[in-house]
C-alpha cells in the first residue's frame, strides 16, 4: 500500500507539473508575439564568458526586406509554405550526413531556431530537441509567420556578442539594418551557421563563396514568392 501511495503522489505530482509547465509555456509565448524577448539564454551564457551582449531590436517593417529574403534563401526556403518543421530537409539533410558530407547539415527551420533562440538554450540533445519541438509548435500556432521572422531576425547571433540583424549590421557596416544592400544582408546570413568564427565585413573562403549563393538565391525567393507570408 505504501508503494502504491507514493506512486500514485509521485503521479499528482508529474501531472502538475506538466499543466504548470504547459500553461506556463503558452503564456510565455503569448507575451513574446507581442513583447521583444529582453534577454536570451545564449546571450547569458555568452555574457558570462565575457563576450558581452550588444542588440538593438528593429522592427520587420523599419528592417530592409533584404535581411528577410537572404534569411529564407539561406536557411529556410520553404518557410512561408511549411508549419514549422520541413521534414523534406530533415530527410536531406540525414541522407547528406550519412552519406558522410564533410559539412554536416541540420535541418532546422527557422520556426525552429527561433524556438531554440528565444526560449532554450544550445546545447542539450534529444531532450533540448524535445523541448524546441514543442515551443516551434506553440509559435507556429500562436505568431504570424512574420513575428517569427521578426524575432528569429532579432534575437539571432550575428557574431560574437552580437545579436541580431541591425546589431550585426552597425558592427560590420556602420549603419543600421534599415539601410541593408542585398550582398550585406547576404554577408550577415552566411554569418548565421557559425557566428563566432565567420566575419561578415571581409569574408573569405567557404564564408564568402557562401554569401555569394545566398544573394543569387535571394532573386529567386522573390521572384517565386517564397516570401509571400511576409507581405
């Protein structure tokens, strides 16, 4: 009986826990459709290595519609046409892997960045992809596509202590994102993969040939309208 009682205690307790933890979420989420998230954990973790935290948050609208269009042909082309997850990446991105590609890809939209970016942290595994599935969720259903964006373009690092598009655009071209050219804004997504070890004001090499691709394939989001969700 004693084995049963606490079983069924231990039961109350996880099932209050995962209404606390789901309500809670929900409402997490509610307020950033609205609120700019003030802080990240990455940012913390950052600061406390001493890198710093510098951001100055834009509005999608004030922002040149360059930094979004060279984000969707950079990271994400179906972003506008899929609800969160595009399992077609997903399975490229495994079969490039296996296949033993010597640059490892992930698959990760940009809902799901975003999930990760504002609401968890980097690192973590399976449960940390546990836990991005289910905030990726919360946004797609409760965010327009366009505060997605927003945010992802806010709050994402853009270099070392560096977040976002408009803090990323003063630190390599003095002015702010609003004044974005194409081939900036292509230079600033090339970054976004690996921002402590790309630069975008001079770029070399992969990062370079990278930003390169990204500006060509911008013309083709445009001009096929996978950027239609945001307009």
């Amino acid at each position: 009986m004693a084995r049963e009682s606490f079983a069924r205690r231990a039961l109350r307790w996880i099932v209050r826990a995962l209404i606390i933890f789901v309500i809670g979420s929900v409402i997490w989420v509610g307020i950033y459709r609205f609120v700019p998230p003030p802080v990240t954990t990455t940012m913390i973790v950052n600061a406390f290595d001493g890198r710093g935290i510098a951001k100055d948050w834009m509005s999608i609208d004030t922002m040149s519609p360059n930094m979004a269009l060279a984000a969707i042909a950079a990271e994400d082309g179906n972003f506008c046409s899929h609800h969160g997850f595009d399992f077609k990446a997903i399975q490229k991105a495994m079969e490039s892997n296996f296949q033993g590609d010597r640059r490892i890809r992930g698959g990760s939209t940009i809902s799901q960045q975003t999930a990760k970016n504002a609401f968890l942290w980097q690192n973590g595994g399976y449960v940390r992809k546990a836990f991005e599935a289910w905030f990726t969720v919360l946004i797609e259903l409760l965010w327009p596509k366009k505060r997605i964006m927003e945010v992802y373009l806010n709050i994402a690092e853009t270099g070392i202590g560096t977040y976002g598009a408009n803090a990323g655009a003063i630190r390599y071209f003095h002015h702010d994102a609003s004044r974005l050219s194409r081939a900036e804004a292509a230079r600033i997504a090339a970054v976004l993969p690996l921002p402590k070890k790309r630069e975008a004001i001079s770029p070399t090499g992969f990062t370079r040939r990278y930003g390169d691709r990204i500006a060509r394939r911008m013309g083709q989001v445009q001009r096929y309208g996978q950027d239609g969700c945001l307009k």
